[in-house]
C-alpha cells in the first residue's frame, strides 16, 4: 500500500499548451454570413422606397413620443390586472374548496376561450349593455350611480379588454409555477406549524417566481405588441399614432417602420430587465453574473473552443 | 416484546370515530359544531385517562390506509418524555407513515394518538370526534418538529434565515431576538460559518443539520426524524447522527424512523421493529438487536447487519 506523502512531490504539472482543432467550416461560414448581411444592410439602406428620410422626421415626433407613452401605459397597467388576477386565479384554482376552484376555472375558460379584440371591443361598446353602474347591496339600495358612458373611455375598455384577458393566461402560468415547487417545501412548512396563506407568500410563491419569471417577460413582450390592437377603439398608442399620421401623408410602410423601430427598441429594454428579475429570483440555485459577465464568459468559452 | 399487552379499543369505538370524521368532513361548515364544542373540549383526553401527561406520544389502534391501501394495521405504541425510539424496518412497512401522523400531516383513519397529552387533529366530546381547523392543527405542529429524508430547506432562504423563518411567521417574535438564538443553534449544529450560505451551496450532511436546528427553533417538545440520513453520501452520516446523539443527550423526546442499526443500539432507549403496518417486535434496542424473538425481525437483522 502506497501513500501519497511517501512519493516524491512532483509539483504542479505546467499547463498544456496543445494547438486548439481549426474550425475551417465555421471560419467560410462566418465569411459567407457577413458577406450576404452587407449585401441585405446595403441594398436595404440604398432602397429609397423605405423612406430613411420620412423615417428620420417622424422618428422624434411629438405624437409618436405620446403614442409610445400610451403604448406603455397600457402595457403596465394590463400587465400589472394579468399578474395580480393571475396569481388570485391560480390560488383559487388550487383551492380544494370545488365552488371557488370551479369559478377560477370558469374566468380562464370564457376569456382565454374568446379573441382578446373581440373582448377590446365590447368592453368599449358595454354602455350599449349596461348603461348605468350602481355600487350598493345587489336586489337592495344602491348608494352610487355611474353613467357607463364616463365610466367606460376608451382608455379603461383597453386597459380591461388587454387585463383581463391577460390574468387568464397569467393564471395558467402562475399555476404550472406552484406546482412546480417541490411538495416537501409545503410539508416542511406545514411541520413547522405555518398556516396555508403563509406557506403559499413565504415559501411556494417564492420559489414558484423562478418558473414564473422567463414566460411572464414573454407575456410582456408579447403585451407591448398585442396592446396595438386598442387602436380599433381608437386609442392613440404607437400604432394608432402611426396610422393617424400615414392616413395623412400616404407613408404607410416609412410610418410603420417606425411603429416597428420602436417596438424593436421598447422589447430590447425588456429583455434586459428580464434577464435581471430572472437573477433575483434565482438567487440561492444559480450563480450571480451580470449580463456583461455572462456574455464575455460565453465568448471566452465559444473563443477556447474554436480559436 | 410483543404488544399484546396494550389496552385494545373496541372496534365500534373505532368505527365511531371514522364516522364523526366522515360527518365534520362532508358539513362543509363543520364549525358551528366544531365552537360549540371548544369550552369543554380542552381536557377530555386527560379525562379519558387515556393522554396522561406520563406519555409524549401514546398511540392506540393507529389505522391508516389510502385509498383500498393499508398502510398502519393498528398501532399501538408510547413514548416517554426524554425517550429516544427508534424505528425500523423494511421500505413500504408504514414507518414513515406513522411518523407523518403523529403531527397530522396524514389523518387517521383510525384509532386514536395523543401528543403531550392532547389528541392530534381532533376534539374529542363525549363518543364524538370533531375535525380541528388548520390553525388549531398548526398551533399543535409547532411543539413538534420534523426532520425529513430530503432535507426540505427552503432554497431561496440563507442557512440562517431558514433557522428564523418560523419562530419569525409563525411565533410572532421580534427578530433581532430570534437572530440571536438561530445563531446560537447553528453553532450548535456546528455551522457558525456557513450562517449566510443558500442550501444550494451545502453538502447534504450540513443541510440536514441546518434542517435540525430550523426544527430546533419552535423549541419542540417532540423531534420526529424520518430517515435523516438516508440521503447522505455515506462520509455525511457521522456528522448528522452526532448532532442527534448530542440532541438526545440532551434530553430531547426524538422518534427516529431510520436504517442506522449503529445508533440505534447506542442512542435509542427503545427500539421497533415494523413490518406490514404492524409493530412487529418492541423492546430494548440491545435485547432487540441481539436477540431478535420474531421470525421477521430476525430475517430483517440478518440482512441489514
């Protein structure tokens, strides 16, 4: 039996210095890629039918700018009814009470099963149904009277058309999150004396929010965009902005390629806070990097392997 | 060493029970006869003279099945305030279950068991039983704490912040306050440096003592293991059983379901051997061990020795 203090200490051995396997058909590969994406930038950009100079003036207006705030407004606020009504469905969904699991049920049925425009629209068109809004005891006194019509703008037919229908998705992926976290956690918490409504805010919905994360930021993103379908009720969002304009001076594809600039510009934003609200709540299972860290570390390893 | 000698319950009194259950269960609002019973309920298990303080753990006729399953075929067993048990037997034999009944994380189905002299997840008034709410049942799991095979840290809390979570949410105390004990016990379990370290970055035998002393801080009256090392890189094992050892040294009630034979013999004051949902052979681990009576325990011992 031989023990290692008994040998002769060898030292570190020094670092191979072997020639790294030339990727010959990534190298044409490169070469051919960037040849054809000069070849699209430049007949793109000497292509006078795109209008780079309708472009360049609307690009900064000051009706676009509002557009893009109403853009985001909109998708705040929907993203914010989707998450909160999200997380109440699931809950409710998961509730082994039959009544309140059903009706949770029921909401992701009627809005996930119905087009998000078409619910745009009667939300904006509900006076034609319910012409006045009283608050008070149903078959009892009513205490306020709103007329739908001041109650109902444009503005809150888009925000409950794109919200609500946005919690019945959120639901569904809030619910696939709590059951993603390990039973033991719940049982764990349960041993520990903590009640249901603890377990699910300190310990489930915690851990939930790792699986939660990546498709929220998706529905987000997917949010930016789906909330251009508000321009129907005539809401001046960016892509209602757009048409306003190009209905004007005939520059449709110049207008809407800035409508699309823009888009390309508020979703880049996104993907980056995303990647950030992803970190967090990964904290405890992943390792923390930066987006910088993470994208140079890739390129060192892509680099070691193919340089 | 055999059990027989237990106060068997009257099958109806069993049946009595299991249909007061059905009946709290199926009244969706249970709690009318549920409060009406909260003045007088508090004391009829000692009055029975059945959960006499004497006991930690007293569990009679313990049935449980799920579904057409039989896992627990009447149980029948005490524990003694400062009495360390320890269970065996083989997988599928309803040790875990049993564990996992004693604080109402499975129901009965039948039988009774009583933790320090209160009967777990239900009132007894007169021959009725009333179902208890979650929060009563969650005030009672407090003074019992758990340590399972899997660890079951929470993986988003620092070592230190899992030790407080509970005497924190649950208990209500002030923070700085139960800092300073959390720290207290880590340092006990012999982690004062690994105080800021998330689960994901321990080895299994570190997490499961972290797991012990998250346990340690509702101050227990009763500490149920579940195969708390089964789950370890064999070199991990010494580390948790020492800190049990030193745990049991100190006084704690501690049931142990566990595959240790080692600690048993040297930590256990008694010893149970289950097979197929039944307490098969009970007694002093060393009589146990070495001079196993039952043709199972004896079958069982030679292929775990």
């Amino acid at each position: 039996m031989t023990l290692t203090e008994e040998k002769t200490p060898r030292g570190r051995p020094a670092e191979i210095k072997a020639v790294p396997v030339r990727h010959y058909g990534r190298w044409i590969a490169a070469v051919l890629i960037a040849y054809v994406a000069l070849w699209a930038i430049h007949s793109v950009a000497n292509n006078e039918r795109f209008g780079w100079d309708t472009i360049n003036a609307w690009f900064w207006d000051g009706s676009i700018l509002d557009g893009i705030v109403m853009t985001l407004e909109l998708t705040v606020i929907a993203m914010l009814m989707g998450v909160a009504g999200g997380v109440v469905l699931a809950v409710m969904r998961l509730s082994p009470n039959p009544l309140i699991s059903g009706v949770a049920w029921l909401y992701v049925w009627v809005f996930r099963g119905t087009p998000v425009l078409v619910q745009i629209i009667l939300w904006f068109y509900v006076k034609a149904l319910i012409p006045t809004f009283s608050l008070g005891i149903p078959f009892g006194p009513t205490f306020v009277h709103f007329n739908a019509n001041d109650l109902i703008t444009a503005f809150v037919a888009g925000c409950l058309g794109l919200g609500l229908n946005e919690a019945a998705y959120m639901s569904e992926i809030v619910r696939a999150g709590i059951l993603s976290v390990d039973p033991g956690q719940s049982e764990a918490a349960t041993a520990l004396g903590m009640s249901r409504a603890k377990i699910m805010r300190r310990v489930v919905l915690p851990q939930a929010m790792r699986v939660i994360i990546p498709p929220t930021g998706n529905e987000t993103i997917s949010m930016l965009k789906t909330s251009s379908l508000v321009s129907v009720i005539a809401l001046a969002d960016l892509l209602y902005s757009v048409q306003i304009v190009y209905n004007r001076t005939y520059q449709t594809i110049p207008m809407l390629l800035v409508a699309s600039i823009w888009y390309l510009v508020m979703t880049s934003i996104l993907t980056v806070g995303q990647f950030y609200l992803e970190r967090y709540f990964g904290r405890g299972t992943a390792q923390r990097q930066t987006m910088l860290e993470r994208f140079v570390a890739n390129l060192r390893i892509r680099g070691g392997r193919s340089a | 060493m055999a059990t027989d000698d237990r106060p068997s319950v009257a099958k109806a009194d069993t049946e009595d029970a299991v249909d007061a259950v059905d009946a709290a269960e199926t009244t969706a609002s249970g709690e009318d006869a549920v409060q009406a019973s909260d003045t007088a309920a508090s004391g009829d298990a000692t009055t029975a003279g059945t959960g006499a303080p004497e006991f930690m753990v007293r569990a009679e006729n313990v049935h449980k099945n799920f579904g057409r399953l039989e896992v627990l075929k009447g149980i029948d067993l005490t524990v003694r305030p400062g009495e360390v048990m320890c269970v065996i037997g083989p997988s599928g034999s309803g040790k875990s279950t049993f564990l996992r009944c004693i604080n109402h994380l499975e129901k009965l189905n039948g039988g009774r068991l009583w933790v320090n002299g209160h009967l777990v997840g239900y009132r007894q008034k007169g021959d009725r039983l009333y179902e208890m709410r979650e929060r009563e049942v969650a005030a009672q799991r407090r003074d019992i704490g758990m340590v399972f095979q899997r660890f079951n840290l929470f993986p988003h809390m620092t070592a230190l912040g899992n030790v407080m979570e509970a005497p924190v949410q649950v208990k209500g105390l002030p923070k700085a306050r139960v800092r300073e004990r959390a720290v207290a016990l880590l340092e006990r379990v012999g982690l004062a440096d690994k105080m800021d370290a998330y689960p994901g970055q321990l080895s299994g035998g570190q997490q499961q003592r972290v797991a012990i002393a998250r346990a340690l801080a509702m101050e227990p009256a009763l500490m149920l293991f579940d195969e708390p090392t089964s789950a370890l890189d064999p070199e991990l094992v010494g580390e948790v059983l020492e800190v049990m050892k030193q745990l049991a040294l100190d006084g704690m009630t501690m049931i142990v379901v566990t595959h240790e034979i080692g600690f048993a013999r040297e930590v256990g004051d008694s010893l149970v051997f289950m097979d197929g949902g039944v307490v098969v052979e009970q007694g002093r681990p060393r009589d146990v061990i070495e001079n196993p009576q039952h043709p199972r325990t004896q079958d069982f011992l030679s292929k775990v020795l």
